[in-house]
C-alpha cells in the first residue's frame, strides 16, 4: 500500500527550531503576510536523544503471526511460503483461502494491474502488462517518494513507489505565519502519524507515534494561544502483555465543542488483535485512563477514521477481516465517551472483497457519508462504494458508484445538508486516470458519473472540505507533461460546480503532492501540501478566496528533505489553522508552526 508516513529523528535534546507545523492560520487578508519570528518559550524543549532498541534484539515485525497461523490451521489453509508478495496482500491471500503464488508464476494478468495501480506490489515496468506499461510511458510522471495515500495514487496512475529508509464574523485581519515551525519528537527514534485538532478557543492538541525499536507510543502536545507549545509528553496506554511488543497505530483526534479532544488508535500486542482504543483530554484534567472503543472486539481493525458532529456525537469508521465472509469488511459505530458507543455496524457490500482505507465526511447539519475502495473478487478489479448516514434512517445499504468494468478509487466523499451527498473517485480511462463525481439528492438518488476534468492529463486523489453553508472546495493532484500541480473546483450542494481553478506554484518545484484542505469561513479554504523540490521536498500552503481564487504560495518548512511529507490541516471556528507533517531535515522530527 506504500510507504508508511514515519522517518527516523536525530540529533540531541534542543530548541525546536523546524518542524510540527502549526498552522495557525487566520485568512481574510492575512495569509499572504510576511512570516514573523515566534516569541520566546513558544516552542518546548526536546526530549534527551535516546538510541533504539538493544543489542541482538529480533527486527520489529517480524515475529511468526501466532494468532493468523492458528487460525489458518482450523480452517484448513496451507501455510506456503510467500518469498515474492506484499505482506498485505498475502495475508489477504491467507484470509481469503487463495494460494499463495508469485504474480509471474499464473496470476491472473487483471489481478496483478490492480497490485500495481493500488501499491501492493512495486514492481518494475517489465513485469507490467502491457496496457498498463503504455499508459505509464505516456503520462510522464516522475518516480519519487510520497507519503501512504500518494504512493498508491501514483501507482495507480502510473508511478512506481520508491520507499523512503469559523464563523462568519470572525475578525482574521492583522494575522501572519511564524517564520519558525517548531520541532518535537524524540531525536533517534522513528516518528510517524502526525496528527492535529483545534477546539473553538484556539488551542490545538498534535499527536504522533514514536518507536523506539521495541514498542510503539503515543505522543502529545498542546498549543495554548497564549503560552504556545507544551512539552511533549507520552500518553499512558494500558498494557495486558507488557512483555510482548506494543504496536500503535493511526492516530485520530478530533476536538468537540467544549475544549476537549478525543484521541483513538489500533493498538496490538504481541500476536494479538488489533483493537480500537481511546481516551479524552479535558483543560486542567489532562487525559483520561485509555479504554476499548468496543467492549467485544470483532476482528482485526486494519484502517481507522473519525469524524465529530454538531451535536457532540462521533462517527467511527474502520475495515476488519471477517471471517464469515471472508473478506475486508467497512464497520462504524457512533456515540461518545460520555454516552456510550452503539453496537458495531458492518456498512459494506455482502459481495467477497477486499476493502481499503474508508474516508469518512460529516455535513454541518449531522448527515454523514463514508466512501471506500473494494477490490471486487468477482469482477477482478477495484470498485468504489459509499454509505450514507442519516438521523431517521440510520445507514443506507452499500451503493456503487464506478461503474462496471472500470477501475475505481481512491473515493472521497462530502456529506451535505439535508441529506444531499457528494461522491468524487478516481477511474482508469483508455489512457489517463479520471476523476468522476456523482450527486446524492434525497427523493431523486444519484445523478449520472461527471468527470471534472476534460483537458489532457491524469487527474485523481482528489481532497474536498468539510460542508459549510451548502459548500465545499474540491482540490486534487493534476498530471501533465513532466509537471504535476494542483487543480480545485468549488461546488455547491444547490449550484453544482463552479469552473476550474488551478492553485498558485511555489517558485520551485514541478511536482505537488497530497493536498490536504479545510475550509477556514464561509468563503475561504486553505491547502497545504508536499512540493517536489531540488534537493527533496518541502510544504507548502495557499489559501482560497471564492470569487477571487487562489493566493501565493507559502512555504511552511525551511529546508528540504526527500523525506518531508504527510501533511495535515485542522481548523477552529475562531479561524486558527494548525499544520503538522513530517520533516527530514538536518533534524527530523514532526514540524508545529502557528500562524498567529
């Protein structure tokens, strides 16, 4: 599926000087002011460098999966060997019953594009099919390093991955970028995940996972407005096997209307499954005893999101492997940790599959939509589904929307109000990948597939904000002879779509990457994302003015690194913005920076 969004940091205990980027951004007339230095003590001190693992110790990770070999043997699944395929793909392989067979030796010629077009396999353009090959050669894109989610676009669109070693009347005027991010996490050990939220006050919590070759942990800080950043700390996570080794995985926080912020994760031990988990963080209390999500696991949770309503309530999404069905399903429950959560819910299609990294949108008025890609067993190729959530309906069944035979991901969905919904994916055209979208209107269902970019080139991985007022702002990644930019629609849930409009380059780079945007007011947007540049890559931001379009681009970052990326953006309704990503400068680490 690609590489993951981590890097290893170095150095010794010191100031922050590059990197958690905390955008706090505020944007009418301010973004394009000059960046200003922060005051002092606004970044905390660094933890003392720490050296990892021990000695002789066995590499993480590789540890005999106890718990999927014993339960392969009750259900009778030959235990092969699988020297030449991803991990992933070979426990899917196990999960599903299929022999374990290298792609050159008999696998199907369809099922070995998709590996290659979803990440699973980086394999070289010799090993290609042909149609596949073709495309490649014409879409004439570069071969670099990308953060999760971009690997598997550019591989699907042709790249091979290289792993890497508000309220309306706020006042937003007089604003502007610290000139310095600040930098936290622990130097030498392997950092990943970064993760921000910011409640309506202003004040942010950033969170990311640290391995120090032994055991993965949960690290945090808390910006407040006028103190700046907290020294990280770790949260405490309840162990039942304290021996074994401590795997933590994709961080969510997400903060509610009181100033508080739930953080959930995937945690396992050892050979254990891999369960939900979560905890709370309340001003003047800190964070509460960590607690299963669900009091009866029901599997293995391979991919999670969450997502916040008006009300209060929490919408979680994530995929297991079920064994009734032998497939990688989509669950979701809802609640809170004040209320309780609802019994798990399996929202995907009966249909055998595989399904990937669900996404899900919350509308202003609590309508909620999830989307996700699912390799389709019986067709042989990947498909794009989507659910909707309303208050008196609950779930509605899984709905396709690619259409039959075509290839379809990398879905994004946009909840609107009153139930309306906006479903964007990308397919695999005769020579180029397309980006589609379709519009749910209750009473009338689902409109045609319309593709949103006509002119030549491959366009996909598209990003979309939050509904606000009846909008949002579509931005995805745009391919064309050698130069990859940024292109954006604004649609309205009543209107439709508005013309194109591209996002502003910074003064270097040809190549951008994994846009991440947020809708700031009613009429302005900011993105950020990773810009290939001479010598690496950094961050970038632009902010977006309807009607007027995109600004100059800013850079966030100092220098650059070929291992800088995984870029986020959160917003509050006051108008601050707060950044994160990794940065793999002289001293990496996770990058902070305000905007102020």
């Amino acid at each position: 599926m690609g590489t993951r969004d981590n890097l290893v940091t170095t150095g010794a205990g010191m100031r922050n000087t590059v990197v958690m980027s905390v955008l706090v951004m505020g944007l009418l007339a301010c973004g394009d002011a000059p960046p200003r230095p922060p005051p002092p003590g606004f970044c905390p001190e660094r933890p003392a460098a720490e050296v990892p693992g021990r000695p002789g110790q066995v590499p993480l990770r590789v540890r005999s999966p106890e718990r999927l070999d014993a339960w392969r043997a009750r259900v009778g699944l030959a235990r092969t060997s699988s020297a030449g395929a991803p991990e992933r793909l070979d426990a899917w392989r196990a999960r599903t019953g299929l022999e374990q067979v290298a792609a050159s030796s008999g696998a199907p010629e369809r099922l070995d594009a998709w590996r290659a077009r979803a990440g699973l396999v980086q394999a070289a353009s010799a090993g290609a099919p042909e149609r596949f090959d073709a495309w490649r050669t014409r879409a004439e894109l570069v071969q670099a390093a990308s953060p999760e989610r971009l690997d598997a676009w550019r591989a699907r669109t042709g790249l091979s991955s290289v792993a890497p070693s508000a309220q309306a009347g706020v006042d937003l005027s007089g604003r502007s970028w610290w000139a310095t991010p600040c930098l936290v996490g622990t130097p030498g050990l392997e950092v990943a995940t970064p993760r921000v939220a910011v409640t309506e006050s202003g004040r942010a919590m950033a969170v990311w996972t640290e391995n120090d070759g032994l055991n993965e942990a949960l690290w945090a800080s808390e910006y407040t407005p006028t103190t700046g950043w907290s020294p990280a700390r770790k949260v405490d996570l309840f162990r039942e096997l304290p021996d074994d080794e401590l795997r933590v995985r994709q961080p969510q926080v997400v903060a509610d209307g009181e100033g508080r912020v739930l953080l959930m994760w995937l945690q396992s031990e050892g050979s254990t499954a891999t369960q939900l988990w979560s905890t709370r963080h309340v001003p003047g209390e800190g964070w509460s005893k960590a607690d299963r999500v669900l009091a009866h696991p029901l599997g293995d949770a391979t991919h999670l999101e969450l997502a916040r309503d008006a009300a209060g309530g929490f919408t979680v999404i994530w995929t297991q492997f079920d064994g009734d069905t032998f497939s990688e399903n989509v669950w979701s429950t809802r609640g809170s940790p004040s209320t309780g959560w609802e019994s798990a819910r399996r929202i995907d299609t009966p249909a055998p599959g595989f399904s990937l990294e669900p996404r899900v949108s919350v509308s202003s008025d609590g309508h909620v939509v999830v989307g996700w890609d699912r390799f389709d067993e019986l067709e042989g190729i990947p498909v794009v589904w989507f659910s909707r959530w309303t208050p008196s309906e609950g779930w509605s069944a899984a709905e396709r929307m690619s259409p039959p035979g075509v290839d379809g991901f990398y879905a994004e969905p946009v909840a609107g109000p009153g139930g309306t919904a906006l479903a964007l994916w990308s397919g695999l055209g005769a020579v180029e990948v397309e980006l589609w979208a379709r519009r749910f209107v209750p009473g009338s269902g689902w409109s045609t597939p319309e593709r949103l970019e006509e002119v030549l080139g491959s366009s996909g991985a598209a990003q979309a904000t939050a509904e606000r007022d009846g909008r949002t702002l579509v931005v995805w990644p745009r391919a064309r002879d050698g130069v990859t930019r940024l292109s954006s629609r604004p649609f309205d849930f009543t209107r439709g779509f508005r013309p194109r409009e591209d996002v502003a380059r910074p003064p270097k780079g040809l190549i951008a990457l994994d846009p991440r945007v947020v809708t700031v007011s009613p009429w302005e947007s900011l993105a950020v994302w990773t810009q290939e540049v001479e010598g690496g890559r950094r961050i970038a931001a632009s902010r977006y003015v309807l009607g007027r379009g995109w600004g100059p681009a800013t850079w966030l970052d100092t220098e650059a690194s070929a291992r800088t990326g995984s870029a986020r953006v959160a917003v509050g309704a006051q108008g601050g913005a707060v950044a994160t990503w990794l940065h793999g400068g002289e001293v990496p680490g996770v990058g902070l920076s305000v905007f102020q």
